[in-house]
C-alpha cells in the first residue's frame, strides 16, 4: 500500500465490485453541514469536481458532520478522527492520523477486519492526494491565530508528500498579530493556488506572500450553485414575503460593532415589512441554538401571524425559499450570496469585511446597514426595496454584475483542474 506519494492509487470504490480503477483521492477540508452555507460550499465543489475531473473520489474528515449526511454525499471518511482547525486537540489528534498513515494502520486494521478499509469507506492520509480547502471565513484575526497555525499544520504535510495545496474562493484576514502572520505565510509556502473571495481579502494575503502569482481573486462557489431553473422571480404579489436571516455571531463576534443594537433592529425592520404588505419568512441558516433563539425572539415579539419560522435541513430548498422572496434581510453570508445568485435584492447586517466586499462586486452599497446608520434611515431603505419599481430596477442591477463574474467563476475551476490533473511534482 506504499505508493509513491501525490501519485494516482488503486483505488476500490463500492461501485465497483472487486475491481481496480485510477482514482484521485482529494480531501475537502473545512467542509461542514450545520451551516446551510458550508453544505452549499461543499456540495457545489463536489459537484464540480465530479463534473471536470475524470476520476475523482472525496475525503473528509468525520469530524465535519454525522456520518449518514457524509454518506449521502460519497463522502470517504479519514481515519482516525481529526477533527476542526482551531478545535483542542488538534494537534495530537493529527499527529494520530499522521502515525497511522506512516505505519500503515490502514493495511493493519484492514487484516484484522478481512477487508480492504476503503471498501467501508474509509482512508488513511497516505491515499490522498491534493488538499482543497473550503473553509470560507476561517483564517483571520477574529477567530484568533489557532485555526491558522493547524492549517499551516495541515498544509506542511501534504507539501512534503508533493501533493497540491489549493484554497478555494473564501474570505482571509485580516492578519494583524506576529502569530497569524507568521502561519499564513507558511500556509502561502505550503498552498499551490490560493483564491480570495474579494479585494479587500486579496490586499491581506498579497501583503504576506512571497509568491503574489499563486494568489487570485474568485467569486463565491456556491453563486452559480445549483445551476438556476428561475431568473429570482418573486412570489405573486398577494403571497409576497420577505427573508429575515438571523445570525447570532453579531451578538459575540460583533459585539464590539452592534452592542446591544442588533436584535432590537431586526425586529423594527421586520414590523417594517409587515407595514409594507409583505409577510416575513425568517429563515434559519445555521442550526446553531443561538440562531434559533433570534428567530424565535423575531416571531414572538412581531406579535403576527404572517411571520413564519422555517428551518429546512435541505440547502436546495432553503435557496429555493430565498429566490422567490421579493427582498432578503440577511445576517449569515451565503444567504446573501444565495439572494443575489438568484436576483433577489438584498440588505446586510453584517460584522466582517467579507459582507461589506460582497455588496461592492454587485453595486448594492447603499443596502449596507451599519451600527451608526440612524432607524429612520435603515427603514427607509427597506421601504424602497418593497417598491416593485425600485425592487425590478434593483434585480436588474444584480443581475448585471452577476452576469459578470461568470468567467472568472469559470476560469478558477479550470485553473484548479488544471493543478489537480498535473502529474506528480510538475508544481
């Protein structure tokens, strides 16, 4: 089982009774399922990668999710558990994965149980070959150095074995402290491709690396994610509703920004919505309590009963109920992305960079709400977003630049095919 490491593996798959095909084993790390918008990032670059790569199969770790959903998926499990970047443990439980791959725990365990561990589903690291990270907002100074440093970790690994390192399309930095700087550095030695996800992400990582040629700009990967039957079409005007998106990270990350401003805002504009004739879906993007309870705080205290809660497990589904909406009030990012992937005008109460550079790529600048913005002038700006005139005017607009971002959308998935299918240590 010691194949010449980044080379193709003899690889079994279930489909394939006791055959042996070429198969390339690619670990999508930072995937997830709790938030919508992490499954919709996993989902959309599994569906890519199936489409573009002639033989591919997908590694996860079973820390990201219960195994039944990663089942659904295709999803192979690495063994042993590794768990989250930034989560405690980590460390020792990489070097656990990394032991097991360098003795061969894989053929070991595979005796014991009869079988080859692949045929349950299961790989050591020795079998992969690339990395492709999918963490969207993961390494920046708010969420502290940690996640950095374990990726820098994780990225050294795969660098030694000449497997490609590539960061699919997320929001970085910013990198301000000696520590973080110091890992992302070596996450840009270690990486073959890093795309960021906005200008201002693009600033903080060409600001430390070495190599400004490896790092470019990409949209979103869920934005054309699952390719659109409708054109963001809203419901008849007597069925007209609303999305109100929570997000409970404005009450602890935001906290400095919003203060104690933020619930209380969110339930003025969704009686505002009422006001202007729309009734109010207020749908739960992440299944995280404190979501929830925001959601439930908004149902109750709207003291109407054409405020719905919708919490739906499908992520299809949940895109489904954004693009018929006539205008989205969001928190949680890929329901904005969602909202303007579809048309759909939208309003922002956000508490990172990565909000504020989404607005700017699709020229809804005035739709940003900041902590300072006085509750006339927020309402105001919903008020005219339930205009039809101005709401078809302002669909049209997203629409323009939406349009736009479809060549580079292309032209990131085939730079990153282009990597993958590269023989082994061509760079």
């Amino acid at each position: 089982m010691n194949c010449p490491e980044g080379q193709w593996h003899q690889y079994p798959r279930a489909s394939a009774g006791h055959g042996f095909i070429d198969t390339m084993i690619i670990e999508l790390h930072g995937a997830g399922f709790q938030n919508k918008g992490a499954e919709l990032m996993l989902r959309a670059t599994l569906s890519e990668l199936r489409r573009r790569l002639s033989s591919f199969q997908a590694a996860i770790d079973p820390g990201y999710g219960p195994y039944l959903w990663r089942c659904e998926l295709g999803l192979n499990q690495i063994v042993p558990l590794r768990s989250h970047v930034g989560s405690k443990g980590f460390y020792y439980r990489f070097q656990a994965q990394k032991l097991f791959a360098l003795f061969q725990g894989e053929r070991i365990v595979g005796k014991l149980l009869g079988t080859d561990l692949c045929r349950l589903g299961c790989v050591s690291l020795s079998r992969i070959d690339a990395l492709v990270d999918i963490a969207g907002f993961a390494y920046t100074e708010e969420w502290g150095a940690r996640p950095t440093q374990h990726l820098a970790m994780l990225t050294s690994y795969y660098r030694r074995r000449g497997c490609p390192v590539i960061l699919l399309p997320q929001a970085l930095g910013p990198f301000r402290s000696q520590e973080i700087r110091l890992a992302f550095r070596k996450v840009l030695a270690n990486s073959t491709l890093v795309f960021a996800r906005d200008e201002e992400s693009y600033g903080y990582v060409n600001e430390l690396s070495p190599d400004p040629s490896k790092v470019r700009i990409a949209p979103d990967i869920t934005l054309f994610y699952p390719p659109e039957t409708d054109s963001g079409v809203a419901s008849p005007r007597e069925n007209a509703y609303a999305c109100v998106v929570p997000n409970s990270r404005l009450l602890d990350q935001g906290r400095e920004r919003w203060g104690d401003k933020y619930r209380q805002l969110l339930l003025l504009i969704t009686k505002e919505l009422l006001r202007s004739g729309l009734q109010v879906k207020v749908a739960i993007h992440d299944a995280s309590p404190g979501d929830l309870a925001l959601g439930h705080y908004l149902c109750e205290r709207s003291s109407s009963s054409a405020v719905a809660l919708i919490q739906e497990v499908d992520p299809f589904k949940l895109k489904q109920v954004i693009s018929g909406s006539t205008m989205v009030v969001g928190s949680r990012y890929h329901s904005l992305v969602a909202a303007f992937s579809r048309r759909v005008p939208a309003v922002c109460l956000g508490w990172a960079h990565k909000y504020e550079a989404l607005f700017r790529d699709f020229g809804c600048q005035e739709y940003i709400i900041s902590p300072q913005d006085q509750e006339e002038s927020v309402l105001d700006r919903i008020r005219k977003l339930a205009d039809p005139e101005i709401n078809s005017s302002c669909r049209d607009r997203i629409g323009h630049y939406l349009q736009r971002m479809r060549e580079p959308y292309q032209r990131m998935w085939s730079l990153v095919i282009d990597i993958l299918n590269r023989p082994a240590g061509a760079g």
